[in-house]
C-alpha cells in the first residue's frame, strides 16, 4: 500500500487528513456500526471508501433473502452518506462474463441486484472485447455515460482519453444493428424496417425516429 502511494504520489507527502484502516468488523454485524462511529468522531470527513465489499462482508450466510440481504447491507452505507452528507464509495467485483453472451455490464456485478438496487450510482471498469479499457456509468441522477481509459501503471496514472459506446443497449436497437452488419450495401429506414418484418408505416416511423437516436449516442 505504501509503494503503491508512494507511485501515485511521485515523491508528494499524502494529505494529513487521509486515513486508512486496514481491518473491520464484519459490515453485516459491527462493520457499518464501527464506520458510524469513526463519522461521529470526525464530523469533516467528505469521503469513505471500502475496499472491497466482499472481503468487508465475511463468509456468506444461508438467507431465504439473498436479495433483502444484499439490498440492506448498501441501504446502510447509503444512509450514513445522506446522514453525515458524504460520498460512499463501495469498491466490489464483476464476475466474469459469460462467453458468446452481449448483454448489460452492470448485470456483471458481483453479488444479487439488491446491492446495484440500493446504490445511486453504478460504475463498471471493463476491459471490452477490442481491448480497450472502458469505465461505464449510470444512476438515478446521472445519464448513462462510458469512458475510454488509459493506464500507466508503473506511474499509477488513469486517464479519460475518449467516450467509448454505451453498454446497454435495447433489443430494438441490437436487431437495427445487427441488420446493417449483415448487409453488404448501404441501406435505409425502409429496407432496414422490412428486413425486421416492420411493414405498416407506423412501424416504419418508429424505426426511422430510433435510428435517429441512435445516431445521435454514436451507434
């Protein structure tokens, strides 16, 4: 940990008011009681972060609400936010992905939905299938939005080096998509609209108005 900051840092003195514990309780018996009060000690404390949620969590238990579960264990960390008027940031894992399958990064987190539920904002750090290394992002007041990011690890520097193309995707828009891929001319909203079986003029102006979006969020 020291090496690490000590990379970051370039030879800088880390900030005074920086602290870190290097063990907690178990967050799902004294853990989130034992944060509460470090914040009641120290009333200027601005961020938290936990890394990670599963080595803070212990050893899984038997529940007949694993869901529940999970759900109160971010609910908790996100009421001591709102009470203390802080940022929480919760470092956890992304299972691996399975293969052939395209579908929403979030749906990679670790853990049930309850704990992406309770969260207010959600990020994922991916490395997509081209190679590049993207930051995806959403929440309840935050717009979907995904980073192209650049590393140098021996500096410990990351870097926002352009906006890569959204995850999550509806299956009207992946059909669209798929459509064009397998075409070998350029083709438009009628032929497009055809090809899906989309025959009424209704269905046509749907396609057209969707096309529209997506080529304004760069599909």
């Amino acid at each position: 940990l020291q090496q690490r900051m000590g990379t970051a840092l370039r030879g800088r003195q880390p900030s005074e008011i920086l602290q870190i514990e290097l063990r907690i309780e178990n967050l799902k018996e004294k853990g989130i009681d034992q944060i509460k009060e470090y914040l009641i000690q120290n009333p200027d404390t601005s961020l938290v972060i936990l890394d990670t949620l599963g080595s803070a969590s212990g050893e899984k238990k038997g529940t007949n609400d694993p869901y529940g579960a999970d759900y109160l264990l971010v609910q908790r960390m996100q009421q001591l936010a709102l009470a203390h008027n802080l940022a929480f940031v919760i470092i956890h894992h992304l299972r691996k992905p399975l293969k052939g399958v395209d579908g929403d990064v979030m749906d990679e987190i670790a853990g049930t939905t309850g704990l992406t539920a309770a969260a207010d904002t959600l990020m994922a750090l991916v490395n997509s299938s081209d190679g590049t290394l993207r930051l995806h992002a959403r929440g309840r007041d935050l717009e979907e939005m995904v980073f192209d990011i650049s590393t140098d690890i021996e500096a410990g520097e990351w870097e926002i080096v352009g906006e890569g193309v959204s995850s999550k995707m509806s299956n009207e828009r992946r059909e669209i998509l798929d459509v064009i891929s397998d075409t070998a001319v350029p083709i438009g909203p009628k032929e497009i609209s055809a090809l899906l079986g989309k025959s009424s003029e209704s269905e046509q102006n749907a396609v057209r108005k969707l096309l529209s979006k997506m080529l304004s969020d760069g599909l």
